[in-house]
C-alpha cells in the first residue's frame, strides 16, 4: 500500500490516505507524543502491506525515531471519515436550518358549556 498523506486528530488516532482515494483510520497501541508536532512520520511492516499488529507508525519529533505498534486500520467510507473529523474536533457539523414557523390563520374557539 501506498501512503500518499495523512492527517493527525490526536497523539492516537490518525487518518491516512492512500492509493486509489482511498483513507484509512489508523488506531496506535499508545499514544505518541511528537505526533503533532512532526512533519513526517513513516510505516515499517515486515510484509509490506501496513496491518495491525504487525506494522509500526515511526514518529521523528527530532529526539530520534520512535516506534509505535499499530492496533487497528479500518477503511473509511466519505461519510466515517466525516464522522472522525467532528468526533475529534477538526470540522464543525453541518446544521441543518430548521424552516421559520409561519403564521397560521386558525378558527376562533368557542367555549361550550
């Protein structure tokens, strides 16, 4: 797989996109510190197909190299990936406008007694 680019939502969590349009949320073991703060971060996997469990999120925050196990990828669909980016704070929901209550003409009530 290739990794075109990614996107952090926290010292945990990240979304990564890949060949083919394709975005995957990526879960770590543990939380990485220099995660924010890094201008690149790297994959290490001994197949060559990044996998939970077995690949490594490489984290260079300048005091060197960091390793991190990968928990879990999941694929995303365009609707997921817009659910992550609210759930961690990175894009503000769509609200939806509720339609302004009109006046309605109503028939005078008339007490019975």
């Amino acid at each position: 797989m290739t990794v075109r680019d990614y996107r952090v939502l926290d010292e945990s969590n990240l979304i990564v996109s890949a060949s083919a349009r394709r975005k995957y949320h990526v879960v770590l073991s543990r939380r990485a510190f220099g995660l924010r703060s890094t201008w690149q971060v790297g994959f290490q996997s001994r197949t060559g197909q990044i996998c939970s469990g077995f690949s490594d999120l490489v984290v260079d925050d300048g005091f060197g190299p960091d390793r991190i196990r990968i928990a879990s990828i999941r694929r995303l669909t365009p609707e997921d990936e817009e659910d992550l980016l609210i759930r961690f704070g990175k894009i503000e929901p769509h609200t939806e406008q509720t339609p302004a209550t009109e006046e309605v003409e109503s028939a005078e009530v008339e007490e019975l007694d």
